[in-house]
C-alpha cells in the first residue's frame, strides 16, 4: 500500500487544486483476508493501519493480483470495477474524485 500512496502523493501535486476529497478509506483484500485503512487527504494517502474501519466513506474490495496491477498502474479502477474485479463502495460524486485521483 505505500506504493499506492506514493502513486496518489505523485498526483497530488497536479490535482489537489482541482478534487476537494477528504474522506476516510478501508480496503480489503479478498484472498488475503487482509484489512487496511486509512485517510485521503488533499489527494493523498495518509496514516495507513492495519485492520478495518467500519466507519470508513470509501470501501474498496480487491484480489491481491488486482490491486497490485492498480497501483502499478497496469489496471484501471474504472475497468476494474466494470468487470467487477474490484468493488468500491462510496458516494458516487466520491468515485468519481477517486477516479481521477488513480
């Protein structure tokens, strides 16, 4: 996830002026059993923890395999999720942000 983060934080410099988007995010990942969340912020990624957040306005669920190919780049969230490879739960003017933030 520190790649994802850095990823965001690249983008960051070119979007923050445009997407005003500060929510809390959880991700899990499917095959895994793993757990994560943390904060987007002014287009960044900020104080990942183990662990869920029930609480959390942006839910992303993904296979290890897919959300590896996210971050690098290689997947693209809106392909992702229309061949439903990775579920994202969030406001749809959230995902859009989002969207634009990957």
């Amino acid at each position: 996830m520190i790649r994802l983060a850095q990823r965001m934080e690249a983008h960051a410099a070119e979007t923050a002026n445009r997407i005003d988007l500060d929510r809390s995010l959880a991700c899990t990942v499917r095959d895994l059993g793993v757990h994560f969340h943390g904060r987007l912020t002014a287009g960044r990624l900020i104080g990942l923890t183990d662990g869920d957040d029930p609480s959390a306005k942006i839910r992303l669920t993904a296979g290890s395999d897919d959300l590896v190919a996210m971050v690098d780049g290689r997947l693209n969230l809106a392909q992702a999720i229309a061949s439903r490879r990775v579920s994202v739960s969030a406001n749809p003017f959230d995902l859009l942000k989002l969207r634009k933030l990957m």
